[in-house]
C-alpha cells in the first residue's frame, strides 16, 4: 500500500510543478521492475485533468533491450516536447 500512495503523491507534486502551458506537453510514464503500466493510473489521471498528454509504456520486462524496443517509439512520435518519468 506505501507504493502506491508514494506514486501518487509523486504524481501530484510533478503535476504541480509543470503548470499546463509549460513547455513539455506530453508525459510518457514508465514502469519499473515487478510492475506494470496499471500502476501508473492515479498519476496520469491526475496530469491529464492538469492539460497533459499522457502515455503509458507498458514493457514486456523479458530484457532490457526489448524494454527499450517497446518504449523508445513512443519517446519519438511526438513532434513536442516530451518528458519521461
């Protein structure tokens, strides 16, 4: 249960800080180790209602390379400025 509220009170203070006309646009949010992209809801609920565009890499964790084969396309499909957590 601590991860979880620690990940949203992550998630709020980075909503917080980057107000909605900032120059990043669109978040991608990937996971860690011994989870998913799932856990990663409260805080893309919380950036979207604050303008954000949000996406959620979710990796097949069978390697490292295939993780980054998963999550780089996504880094690279926007024209905007892109920021990763």
């Amino acid at each position: 249960m601590k991860i979880p509220v620690l990940a949203l009170i992550m998630g709020a203070a980075l909503a917080a800080s980057l107000p909605a006309h900032a120059a990043v646009k669109t978040i991608v949010l990937v996971h860690g180790a011994f989870a998913d992209g799932s856990g990663w809801k409260p805080i893309a609920d919380i950036l979207v209602s604050h303008g954000y565009s949000v996406r959620v890499v979710q990796e097949p964790e069978t390697s490292f390379d295939a993780d980054a084969f998963w999550t780089r396309p996504v880094l690279v499909s926007w024209s905007d400025t892109v920021m990763a957590a």
